[in-house]
C-alpha cells in the first residue's frame, strides 16, 4: 500500500474520531478548566452562593462568570475558608469583590463599584 493511500486511511479515520468525540463531549456540557482562574470560579459553581447587602440589584451571575481572580491579593491555602479577590470591568464599570470559599458555601462579600 503506498503512502499517500495510508495517509488517506489515516486522515479519514482521524475525521470520524474527532466529530465522533465532539458530538459526545458537546451532549455533556463538558467544561475543560485546566487554568487556575477557570477552576476557582468552577468550584464556586458547585457550591451555595451567600451574598452580603452589597449585592443587591446586581447582575451576580454575570459578575461572577465573567471574573478575573487577582491570586496575588487573595489569601489561599488556609485551613478553613479560603478568600479570593475577583476583579471585572463590564460596560465601562470596574467591580472589585471577595468570595470566601468555605467547604458547602461561598459567601461573596464586600462588592465596590468604580466608573472607569
């Protein structure tokens, strides 16, 4: 069999493989958070959201997702609850606040508004 017939094959085989496992993966909803800021954010997906007074009349769901962690403010690797600082500019707005990660809930807290 020559060369180009078995990269044929190959390619071919490589095609079906690839839709195949797109077809599964998007069915899922499968989410791939290999960086840290995709999976603090995921792990606050699964747990109990509290919020302070500060959070009324806000869109929290958008806030949050769309949150950059700032690792060098935050405190981590405690024993109890960890504290993140999460900074977002949506429409020319600055929102700066801090989610403190417990075990079953994360409290969010301290939420400042800033016009740039």
């Amino acid at each position: 069999m020559s060369f180009n017939k078995r990269l044929t094959y190959y390619f071919f085989g490589l095609s079906i493989g690839c839709l195949i496992t797109y077809f599964i993966v998007n069915q899922k909803n499968t989410e791939f958070n290999y960086l840290p800021n995709k999976r603090v954010i995921s792990d606050f997906k699964k747990k109990i959201w509290e919020f302070d007074n500060s959070f009324i009349n806000y869109d929290t769901i958008n806030i949050i997702n769309s949150s950059k962690i700032l690792f060098s403010e935050s405190i981590i690797n405690k024993d109890s609850c960890n504290t993140y600082k999460l900074q977002n500019n949506l429409n020319t707005k600055s929102y700066t606040f801090k989610a403190i990660n417990c075990d079953e809930k994360v409290y969010f807290v301290d939420l400042s508004l800033s016009s740039e």
